[in-house]
C-alpha cells in the first residue's frame, strides 16, 4: 500500500481517536462534577503539565530528527555524485587503451545508481538495482586494479585512482543505511498514545463549561494528526508527499557530462 495512503489512514484515525478520547475526558469530568459540585479534582494541572510537556518534547525530537536525516539524505546525494565525479576524471590517469572501456562502465554504473532509488516502493525493483550496482562496482574495481598494475600506468595512477574508486563504493553503502535509519516503533507508538491521553486531559479539563465547544478540541486534534503525518513523510523521503527526488538531478547531470 502507498505510503502517502497509509499516514493519512494513521492521521485521519489518531485525530478521530483524539477525539473519541475527548469526549471520554469530558465525560468523566462531567460525572466527578455531579459527585462533587465544588469542581473536579484538585492538582490535576501538574498532570497536564507532565503530559503535555513529555509530547511537546516527544514532538520537537522526532520532527527535528526527521528533518535531520532528511537533509541528511540530500546531502548524500551530492556526495554519491562528487565521488563518481572525481573517480570519472581519474580515469585520465590510466593507460589511454584502457579508458574508453572504464567510461563505458561508469556511464552504466551512473545509470544504475540514479535508478536506484526512483521506486522505492518497489522493492524487488530496488534490489535488482542494487544487484546491478555492485556487480559494475566489482568490474570497475577489478579492471581498474590490472590497469594501475600495467608497466606503462604512471606512478600516480594507483594513489589517486583506487582511493577514488573506493570513496565511490563505500558511499553507497551509506546512502543504503540512511534509507533504514529510522526511530524505533515505539517511539511512534509513543506519540500517538501521549496524544490520546493529551485529547483525554483536554476534554476532562473542558467538562466544566456549561456549553460544549468542540473548537479547541478540533484544533488541538487536527494540529496534532497533521504534525504527526508530516513527520512520518519525512522519515520516509522517497515514498511520500515530500521527497528528495529533486537531488537526483545533480546524478542526471552528471550523466549527461559523461557523454
């Protein structure tokens, strides 16, 4: 299922359980009040405080780790395409009947990584990709190792061109990491349920008004699933709403350098 789908799922049932559990709230507090008129219980505020500050904080660390490993993301991409880059000039370092061959497999290297990651949602898609990077990596591993080894290969060619060649190798390697680097569940789970016993606080708090107002209770239910659904998006930056696909670009330009 696609994932925009299901955090809208998630949103649209956590502000209807929000609430749910209001209405709870202040149901309870309208029968303390019938058992004792002179208001509800006393000391509840420091609760509240304990409760909204633990997701206030819960919020701010997930958001903010979230737009961290998205910027995190971006950055890889720029850094994937620096290290191809610098290995694709080195190649200039090589035995000239060597080169045609190496740009040819870095110009397919370069076509596979950009692919990679455009369907992520497609899992056996993404491993084929991932298959067929690691196999060009092991060629343009290997050839470029026979050529630095070739009498007539300058001195230089294997201090810059190896070093180049493994940059470009071990960041892909970090770019996949970065794709499972994610809070725990609970943390997840966390949330939502402090922001069920928040929805719950705010309608027993409520219950001692004459008229029901169902503003604030809305509000605070709606910004809440709202803030939680941009969250998840960006925890996930190729399956959502919002993504890094922009990045790529820097990979599709450099692919056209490469003609």
């Amino acid at each position: 299922m696609d994932l925009t789908l299901i955090a809208s799922l998630s949103a649209a049932c956590l502000c209807f359980g929000m609430l749910v559990f209001s209405e709870v709230g202040r149901r309870i507090g309208l029968a303390r009040l019938a058992r004792d008129p002179e208001g509800l219980s006393k000391g509840a505020g420091a609760a509240e405080a304990a409760v909204f500050g633990l997701l206030g904080l819960l919020i701010a660390f997930t958001f903010a780790g979230a737009a961290s490993r998205f910027e995190d993301r971006r950055h890889l991409v720029n850094a994937e395409a620096n290290a191809i880059g610098t290995a694709y000039l080195r190649i200039d370092l090589l035995p000239g009947d060597a080169q045609p061959e190496m740009r040819g497999l870095f110009r397919r290297y370069l076509d596979a990584r950009s692919a990679t990651y455009q369907r992520t949602a497609d899992r056996t898609a993404t491993k084929a990709k991932l298959a067929e990077g690691a196999a060009l990596q092991r060629e343009i591993w290997t050839k470029a190792l026979i050529a630095c080894r070739r009498p007539e290969a300058p001195l230089q060619a294997a201090i810059l061109v190896l070093p180049a060649l493994n940059e470009m190798i071990d960041i892909t390697t970090t770019r996949l990491t970065a794709t499972t680097n994610h809070p725990p569940l609970v943390v997840f789970l966390l949330l939502g349920g402090l922001s069920l016993v928040g929805a719950l606080l705010v309608g027993y708090g409520t219950s001692n008004n004459k008229h029901r107002s169902l503003l604030y209770t809305v509000i605070f239910a709606a910004i809440l699933s709202l803030t939680v659904y941009v969250i998840v998006d960006i925890e996930f930056p190729r399956l959502g709403l919002i993504r890094v696909d922009s990045a790529d670009q820097v990979l599709f330009e450099l692919r056209e350098s490469m003609q």
